[in-house]
C-alpha cells in the first residue's frame, strides 16, 4: 500500500457545503470497492461508478490532501479512513431494533444500509412468534433489552405501537444516544438525544402538495 501524508486544518481550509455533500457519495462507492475486493480506483473510473465528474472528484480530493498518484490513482483503504473521519460518523455502528413486525422484518430483510452505514446487530418484540432469528439477527424478547443489547450501541430504531415512552426511557438509561422513530407517537427525550422521525404518510401528502403545486404552474 502506498503510503500518503495528509493533514487537514478545517480552519485554514474551508471545504465548500457542495463538497462536503458529495463525501457519503464517495464513501459509499468506496465501501463498495473494498467489499469486492479492490484496493485503489482512478478518479474516471470512480466518476462512472458514482456519476460525479473526474475533474470534481480531482478537485475535492485535492481539498484533502495529496491523496493520489498519476498513473496508480487512489488507495481505497486511505480514501475510506479520511471519509469516515471527515464525516465524523462511525459507520460500522451497531444498531439495534425494537419491534419486528411487519416493518421491523422489513428492515431486518434489508439490513446492509448500502455500505455507508452500520448494522442491525439486535432486535427485541414482546411477541414470542417473533422471536429467534430472523434474517441473520437474534431477536429477544423485550424483557431482555437491558441484558442483550450490544455493549457501546448508541442507536436504536423504534418500530413499536404500545409502552413507546417506557420503551424509550429504558433505551436511554442504557446508552442509547440516538433514535430512528417510526411509532408516530410523541416521545419525551433529553437535550442529548437525538431523535429523527420517519413518518411516510407525511412525505407522501408533501409531495402530493408539491406535485399539484408545479402542475397548476405548468398550466
């Protein structure tokens, strides 16, 4: 592996709102690289694997560093390390699930996040025909949460109809610094925790209103 130095001065080196936007794109390319087992790409190659020109690409790595080598190109490894650093997110997190019903075994099914995040480690369902395994995943029953949740896990995702706020409280008395909610039910929280609502009904009438908006205007 060839070996780069890169130091990076945030403060020095102002790196423009549209770059930054474009760095899940790259890593997301990148850990999908790796995956298959490749250790370094050329920017035009990269350009075609994520529709971002080569020039902009050149440009943004620039940014960070002497990252390249004419002729060799990028090393993945360096590339996915200074991603993840500048991105400031573990993207190897262990995330955890409660409720696996229909939606909760949907998310199970799918559980590979596209390689820019991490995994669902755990899931938890106070219904026994629920519980086992289930798409690689072990799923306890409720009464387990304190027991069975990875050590260090920092996020959850809530996919629960009944004893939401209990269920919240408890996840939080156990480390739980972040919640994916799609329970539609009001939850209290600290200043600290983050929560992120996914509500599809709510998307589906925004973009109804939008698309009726722009139809009227083409009128």
């Amino acid at each position: 592996m060839l070996q780069y130095t890169w130091v990076i001065n945030m403060e020095s080196r102002k790196v423009p709102k549209a770059t930054l936007q474009r760095y899940p794109v790259y890593l997301k390319a990148l850990r999908r690289l790796k995956k298959y087992g490749n250790e370094r790409i050329m920017s035009k190659d990269l350009s075609a694997l994520t529709g971002i020109e080569s020039t902009t690409i050149r440009r943004d790595f620039s940014l960070l560093g002497n990252l390249g080598k004419q002729g060799y190109g990028y090393d993945i490894d360096t590339l996915i390390e200074i991603f993840n650093e500048q991105l400031g997110v573990d993207f190897d997190e262990k995330i955890i699930l409660v409720g696996a019903g229909n939606l909760g075994r949907a998310l199970l099914k799918y559980n590979n996040w596209d390689h820019v995040v991490g995994e669902i480690a755990v899931a938890f369902d106070s219904n026994p025909d629920r519980q086992g395994t289930r798409f690689g995943v072990p799923v306890y029953p409720i009464d387990e949460l304190e027991k069975e949740m990875p050590e260090g896990c920092r996020i959850a995702i809530l996919a629960i109809s009944d004893n939401v706020q209990q269920t919240v409280d408890r996840l939080i008395a156990n480390g739980i610094r972040g919640i994916v909610d799609f329970t539609h039910k009001y939850i209290q929280v600290p200043d600290y925790v983050s929560v992120k609502v996914v509500d599809v009904v709510s998307s589906i009438q925004e973009l109804v209103f939008e698309t009726n908006a722009k139809d009227k205007k083409g009128e």
